[in-house]
C-alpha cells in the first residue's frame, strides 16, 4: 500500500514537472493558444498515467505531438517530457526493439515531410541531432541503469542463496560426520564383536571345560551376536541415504588383520603377489617385490575395507569353514579376492544395508569395482580391483558461482544490445548526414570559373546554363545587406566546405544587374 502511494506521489510530481514547460512556452500572452496549454497538459497527464504499464507509448505520443510542429527541432514545450519519457522507457521498458523501431521510424518520417514540404535537408539534420540528444542518449542511460540494477539485484539474490546453500552444506557435514561415525563402529566394534563370537563359539566346543563354563561361553556368543545385530539395527538409523561410506579404516596392514582374524580361530590364509608381502604371502610362493610402488592411500584403505568385510561375513556366517585371501598387484591396478568355502549365507552377508552396500561405495570411491556372489561348491566371494592411482576428482564450479556468471554474461548481452546497436545506429545516420550534406553544398556549389564568365546585363535565362542545380536558402548570416533596387539576390558556394564567403548574383527585371564575392 505505501509502495503505490509513493509512486502516485511520483507520478503527480513528474507530472507537474511535465507541465511547467508547456505553460511556459504555450502563454497566451506570448501568442500562444489556451487550447495549446490545455491539450500540452492533458497529454502529459496521460503519457504519465501510462509510463509505467507502456514505457514506451509515453515518449512516442511526446514526439508524434512535437513533430506536428514541423521537422525542425523538436518544439520547447516537450523537450523536458522527451528526455524524461526517453529516459523512463529505457529504464522500465523490459526489451529495447520497440523503442529502437520508434528511433528508426522517426528520421524517416521527418525525412518524408522535408521532402514533401520542399524544405532544406539541414532541417531534417536538426531533427536527427535533437532526437539523439534529447531522446536516443536519456534512454542509452535509462538502459545501462537498469542493467546494473539488474546485475546488483542478481548479486543480491545468489548472496542470498549462498548462505542458504552453505546452511545445507554445513547440515550435511554434520550428517556425513554421523555417517563416518556409524561406519567406524561398523568396522572396528562389528568386527572384533565377530571375532569374540568366534572366539566364545571354540571355547563353547572346547571338551577341556565343564558343562558350566561351555554353557557361559555360549551364552558369551549368542550376546555377541544380539550385540552385532543390534550394532546393524543403530547403523542402519544413523547412516544417510546416498551418504559417502567412512574413509578412515583402522591403521592396520592386511597381513596384520588377517593375522588377528587367525589367532581368533578363523582359518584363513594370506596369499600376496606383487606388492611385497610378508608372512605367508611368501611361503605360499608370493611373487614378491615389484616397482610399482605402494598403492595410494585411498586404494590401500579400500583393500583393507574389503579384506575387513570379507572375513567378517566369513565368521558371522560360515563358522569354521576355511577362507582365503588374494592380493594382486601389477603395475597400474590392485585386485583381492576374499573367498570362504561352503556353510556361507551370502544373502544375510548382503542384507546388512551398512556391509556391502557401504563397501561398494568405498570401492567406487577410491575408482574401483566390487563383485560379491556365491561359487560353484556353496561359498561365497568377495572380489575388488582398484587403481594403485585414482585419477584426481576435477572440483566442479559451485552453483551459485555459475548462476552469477550467467547472470553477468546477460547483462554484458543486454548492455551490447541497449547500447552498441543504438550507437551503431546513430554513426550510421551520421555518415548519411554527412554524405547528404556534401551532396546538398555541391548542389550549391559554383565553380570559379562559371562565376568569371557570367556577365552583367545578361539575361537570367543566358546566365542560367552555368549555374548550379540550387542556391542556397536565403541570404547567409552575417552577409552584407542586398543592394537597393533590385528584384532579387540569389547566393550560391564558393567552396565545398565553408559556408562564407558566397556568390551573390542580383537581378532586376529578369537581367543579372550585380554579382560580387561576399566575405
């Protein structure tokens, strides 16, 4: 409500502003008309009405009404309203074709009637230079101004959604931190729960003890496997939908994991080639040593992730059933193949939601594949290739960083489109004025030598044939009074680009009575 209050306020205060000149220059005191000054005021009632809603209509009504006084520079009365219409329609006005067509209609409409009244080009010259400068150069700034709005509003705006934007990032930081926290005690506290499991489950057989202490010790294992179901339960409510897995196993070589999995009770057996390995990996007749190196951080996480995964699933499901280990390394890519033998249950090794779906994603990560499904005797296994050196992630440019650019990129186009093509425009008029201008003085034009051979006392129609096509209109300014007595002085150039001195020829009775070179 007080934003439409101020703009009536406004619009009152333009319009007044409006007004003056036309009251001014329109005085009947002064040889104007009431109906003038009535209707002058009654029209920049209506352009102002209509400046908001039409931009553009206002400063065309403004010009039509100051051209019905003739071609000549627009009248006084609306100079004031031409610039301020011209300046409010290249601000307001959403696209600049119209206000360009009303700019290339009006030359040639004042062009139209110079040539039909008969009048001299330097009038439609004036017209071209008034309608630059009173209408074409306020809308050129109407324009720029509200393309820098429009540029500062945008900034505005994606500031705004920055904030926003890095809120939600700061929100999710905190929920990825959850989910790392879900994977660290999914790694670390599900795998030494299996393992304890594993552990209770021997001394549970164990013949040595008594009925007593076997009983506790299964008792021990089914605890350890409710606490590990339990542990799957609360991972499964902290850990995200689409959250990255946890990057930070244990710092634990595979040959020391697999060594703590064996003096848990698990059979399992290591089998390294390529990359260097110790213990078994070389009594099993490991290759041993290569020049590729040791593999990058993230892919040497990732194949302790697996080799973590597998020997779990391997103890949670398939209790005493012998599991090895393969690790490959050749000189651009890691494999490890963690394979238990038959007793394994791979759709509950699969079903975890925090296991192999969590592992798969690390894998991807760190720019590997995973495979898992049963073999052909009843076991299951668990295979990983990965890339000793993952190509670097190429960072992608924020959102909001791109949106700002779009934005700049289109007002640079709009300010091409509101300014270039006008002032391509207007130097393509110039170079027309020009152009017409040294036509129109060579019409005027009178050669020296013509000017030598016209004698005094002939007739106008003798002298006629060396002359120019046209005089020039009138006598020039500051020329010395035409000699009494005669009927007529005509004046003519006597060079191409000065407007003095002149020719002046004066006739009487149809006969050349006097000529003389005017300074």
């Amino acid at each position: 409500m007080r934003e439409r209050a101020r703009r009536r306020v406004l619009d009152v205060l333009l319009w007044l502003l409006l007004s003056t000149p036309v009251l001014l220059t329109s005085d009947p005191d002064d040889g104007g008309s009431w109906t003038r000054v009535a209707l002058g005021v009654v029209l920049a009632a209506v352009c102002v009405a209509l400046a908001r809603r039409w931009p553009v209509a206002p400063l065309a009504v403004t010009v039509a009404v100051s051209l019905s006084f003739g071609p000549e520079p627009f009248a006084p009365s609306y100079v004031v309203a031409l610039i301020a219409f011209g300046y409010l329609a290249g601000r307001r006005a959403e696209r600049a074709q119209p206000a360009l067509w009303l700019f290339g209609a009006v030359p040639v409409a004042g062009l139209v009637v110079v040539l039909w009244t008969g009048r001299a080009l330097v009038h439609w010259f004036a017209l071209l230079l008034a309608l630059a400068l009173a209408a074409i150069a306020p809308w050129l700034i109407g324009r720029y101004a509200r393309q820098y709005d429009r540029l500062v509003r945008s900034g505005w705006e994606l500031a705004d959604r920055m904030e926003r934007e890095q809120a939600a990032v700061a929100d999710r930081e905190r929920l990825r931190e959850r989910s790392r926290i879900a994977g660290d005690m999914h790694d670390s506290l599900g795998h030494e729960l299996a393992l304890l499991a594993l552990r209770a489950g021997a001394l549970e057989l164990d013949p040595a003890l008594g009925p007593a202490q076997r009983e506790a010790a299964g008792e021990l294992r089914r605890a350890a496997g409710d606490a590990t179901a339990r542990l799957r339960d609360i991972i499964g409510v902290l850990r995200e939908d689409g959250e990255e897995p946890p990057v930070a196993p244990p710092d634990e070589t595979v040959a020391g994991l697999v060594a703590r999995a064996r003096a848990s009770g698990l059979s399992v057996t290591l089998t390294e080639s390529g990359a260097g390995g110790r213990g078994e990996s070389e009594a099993e007749g490991g290759a041993g040593g290569d020049s590729a190196g040791p593999p990058a951080e993230m892919a040497a996480r990732a194949l302790h992730r697996v080799v973590q995964e597998g020997l779990t699933n391997a103890a949670r499901h398939a209790p005493g059933a012998p599991v090895s280990v393969v690790v490959e390394q050749d000189a651009r890519s890691l494999r490890v193949r963690v394979v238990n033998g038959p007793g394994a249950a791979p759709s509950r090794a699969a079903s975890g939601g925090t296991g192999l779906v969590g592992l798969d994603e690390r894998v991807r990560l760190a720019g590997g594949s995973l495979a898992h499904g049963a073999t052909g005797d009843g076991g299951f296994a668990l295979t990983a290739e990965l890339p000793l050196r993952p190509p670097a992630p190429r960072p992608a440019a924020p959102r909001s960083a791109r949106e700002l650019d779009l934005a700049r990129r289109q007002v640079r186009r709009g300010l091409a489109r509101a300014i270039w093509i006008p002032l391509a425009l207007l130097g393509g008029l110039g170079l027309l004025m020009a152009g017409v201008a040294l036509y129109t003085q060579h019409q005027s034009y009178l050669e020296p030598e013509d000017y030598a051979r016209i004698e005094v006392g002939r007739s106008r129609a003798e002298v006629a044939p060396l002359l120019p096509d046209r005089p020039l209109d009138g006598r020039p300014h500051r020329v010395p009074a035409e000699p009494p007595g005669t009927d007529e002085c005509v004046y003519y150039r006597s060079t191409m680009l000065a407007a003095i001195p002149v020719y002046r020829l004066c006739y009487t009775d149809g006969r050349l009575t006097g000529k003389a070179l005017l300074p």
